[in-house]
C-alpha cells in the first residue's frame, strides 16, 4: 500500500504532481511519501501492541535524517550497523536508549562512542567481539549490553545475497558454538549478555523462515537460562519482504500474529529491526529519459539516473517496475531502461513493456525507498541525486543534490606533484 497514484494521466506523491518536483527540483531526485512511512511503520507497530516490544528501524535501508525523525517521533528505535548511523540518528533526534547496534566487523572506536551514547545493545556477532566489547566498556568503568546474535541456520528462501541466517554465513553465532562461548562469558565483567539478536535475511515472502528461527531461538534461550543468565530481550530482525513484482509477502499482522503464537506467554521484550517493509514501497525514483535509441537488438531508453543511484538491479538482479509520469494510454514498446554509465551492468529494467517515450518524459522507477539512495554512490563522477519529502499537498528537498564542487570535497593535490 503506498500514495502514488494517477490522478488523470498524471502520477502524483500524495497531492504533489511529480512533474511539479521535477521541473523545481530536477532529475534524477528520490520522492518519499511522508504518508506511507507513517502507514508502513503503524502497520508493523500495531500489531504487537498487546506485548512489550520495540521497533528499532533499520537505518541502512534508507537513512536520511528527516525520515529518521518521523520515526523517532512515532517513538521507533533503530538498529544501526555503524557509527556514521549513530550519528545520523542522533541528528535527527532519536533516542540513544533506543539503539541497537548489528554488524560484523564493529571497531573499539565505534564501541566506545556507543558505549558514551548508552545505546540499548551490542548485537555481538562473533567471539573475539564479544571479548574486545569486554575489553572496551571494563577500561571506560561500563558494563555494555550485550545481545548474542545467533545463527539459526534456517534457510530463509531469499537471494544468496540478502540471505544471513545460513550457517555459511558471515553472520551471527551458530548455536554449538554460542552455546560454548556463554560458558566461557560467564565472568566478563565488561559485558551483560542480556538478550538474544538473530536475523535471517531481507526480502522474506514467507512467514515459515521467521517462525522456524523463533522457535529454534526460544529454545536456545531456555537453555541460556538454565546456565544462569537472564535473558530478557529477544530481537528477531527484519526481513520482510514487500511486492515489487508479484511476490504476496505476508502483511506485517499476519507475521505478528504466526509469532505472537510461537511466543506465547513468555516475558520476553521482543525487538524488531525491519527497513524494507517500511521504506521500500514509500519512495519512487524519479528520473527523465535523455534519449531514446532503438538498436536492430533492443530498444534502449536512455535516463538521468544510473546504477549509481539505485544499484539494486546491478547487484542483485532486482526487479523495480517503471512507469510514466504522464500516460497517454499510446502504444508500448519492449525496451530496457539504462543509465549512462559505462558498464554494461548500468540498467534499471529490461526487457519492460512500456509506453513509448522520448526525450524529456519522465519516469518512475516504483519501489526504490529501501536500499536506493542509501545504496548510491559517485561512480562516474555523478552527484548523488536530491531526495525530496512529500506530505499532503506540500514537499520539502531533505537533501540537496549534490554539486560538481561536492565531488571534490576532502581531495587534493600533494606540492611533490
Ligand atoms: C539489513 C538489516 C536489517 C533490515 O533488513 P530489511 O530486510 O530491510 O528489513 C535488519 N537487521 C540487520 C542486522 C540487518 O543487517
């Protein structure tokens, strides 16, 4: 569910035309509907009102401050996988007391600027982190939250790429050896191990994989227990998938209530960490074809914006369908929609049924909120597009778009040269 719609021949973000945006802001600019990141985090909120729990938004997926605040302000937490993100949340006013901090490879220095923030836990991901975590919070006279992150080793059915929760990955603990690791724990003085974190994967279209961790988790944390800890925090990721196709992910209450069932009446606070599901579907790319080059092979359609933009279809394959702005109901053409970057890899669509456009017609590539501009970078030299927030009838550019000069910045040119 999502506010872009037609109204007449023209697509608009809520009240705003996008043609309006396009001529006032220019091309390519990623548009968030303020409405449907309310709605999508109220739908995952809600559910699980009846239970102790936090929503702590997963900052990778889309991380610009002003999308933070709005879910500082709904009284979200965040999950972050680095210092930088920290500090983007702290930038927009979330609460530090909210914070979970995932990821594989965190260094002392960002253990220690965590630590000084108070943030709610360490999702420890490995055994040497959890002993340098120790090491860190005993040398600034602190006790650092801990929860393990385990490994599960569920198949979590998504793209090899965006899958975490198998035991040939990077991520997390597997059980044998978690289990080994808080015998070992016991007496760090530096670390409270007082909850357990997983997370299996993005992109999931089935509740299945989420219900066969939690129940591979519930017992593991029994077992915890019984060794003398007291856990209290249970944090099941993210992961939910969203439609940029045909995929019929489950709705956000259906998720919550094959959970609610596994848990029972247990005295668990439960943390989620989802991006997708909230910020995927809330944001069109929007971008205008410079030209358009029928070869004797394919029809290219040439656009403004590029893989570095919205690189999802360049990593991964990634299917985001686009549309026109403006429809005159013509006819269609097979084409496939590219940048202009130099690899062959720089596409956004192919092989799309779309109607034919020309030079100057704008298009929107649907479902880019959730790891789009987050994901986007300089290569070829481009400046990052300028991300725009659109609330009923008005908007506001909550980043510009970068300059040629912002290019350059923190380069320069050594005298020995
Ligand atoms: C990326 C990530 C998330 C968010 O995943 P979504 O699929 O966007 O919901 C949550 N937790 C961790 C640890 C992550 O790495």
């Amino acid at each position: 569910m999502h506010y872009f719609d037609y109204k007449g021949q023209e697509l608009h973000c809520e009240e705003v035309s996008l043609h309006q945006i396009a001529d006032e802001v220019g091309t390519p600019t990623y548009i968030y509907s303020k409405r449907t990141l309310e709605r999508h985090f109220r739908a995952f909120d809600e559910p699980f009102s009846g239970c102790d729990h936090l929503i702590c938004y997963s900052v990778k997926a889309c991380s610009n401050i002003a999308i933070l605040r709005l879910f500082a302000r709904l009284g979200g937490g965040f999950d972050i996988v680095s210092a930088g993100e920290l500090h983007r949340v702290l930038a927009a006013g979330g609460d530090p007391h909210k914070v979970v901090f995932s990821g594989v490879g965190k260094t002392e220095e960002e253990m220690r600027f965590a630590l000084d923030q108070g943030i709610l836990a360490f999702n420890v991901e490995s055994e040497p982190e959890l002993f340098a975590l120790d090491r860190v919070a005993r040398k600034m006279g602190r006790r650092a939250p801990v929860a393990l992150r385990i490994n599960p080793d569920v198949d979590a059915q998504t793209h090899p790429y965006i899958s975490t929760g198998l035991k040939s990955n990077k991520f997390g603990i597997a059980i044998d050896h978690a289990r080994r690791l808080l015998l070992e724990a016991k007496n760090l003085a530096g670390v409270e191990i007082m909850g357990i974190d997983s997370h299996i994967g993005s992109q999931l279209t089935k509740v299945e994989p989420f219900v066969h961790a939690l129940e591979r988790l519930l017992l593991f944390v029994d077992w915890v227990n019984q060794q003398g800890y007291s856990i209290r925090h249970l944090d099941l990721g993210g992961g939910l998938g969203i439609t940029y196709k045909d995929e019929t992910p489950p709705h956000p209450g259906e998720y919550a209530t094959a959970l609610l069932d596994v848990l029972g009446d247990r005295k668990l606070r439960l943390v989620f960490e989802p991006g997708r599901v909230i910020a995927g579907n809330a944001a069109i790319l929007l971008t205008r074809v410079v030209y358009h080059k029928p070869t004797e092979a394919k029809n290219f359609v040439i656009v403004d914006g590029a893989m570095n933009d919205a690189i999802r279809p360049a990593l991964y394959g990634a299917y985001h369908a686009v549309i026109p702005v403006r429809t005159s109901g013509g006819a269609t053409e097979t084409v496939d929609v590219v940048g202009p970057i130099c690899e062959t890899g720089d596409f956004l669509a192919r092989d799309r049924e779309l109607e034919v456009s020309a030079a100057g017609d704008l298009l929107a590539v649907m479902s880019a909120g959730a790891y789009g501009f987050s994901m986007s970078s300089n290569y070829n030299s481009r400046p990052r597009a300028a991300e725009v927030l659109v609330d009923g009838d008005r908007y506001a550019v909550i980043r510009q778009r970068e300059t040629r000069d912002d290019l350059l910045r923190g380069e320069s040119i050594p005298d020995w040269i």
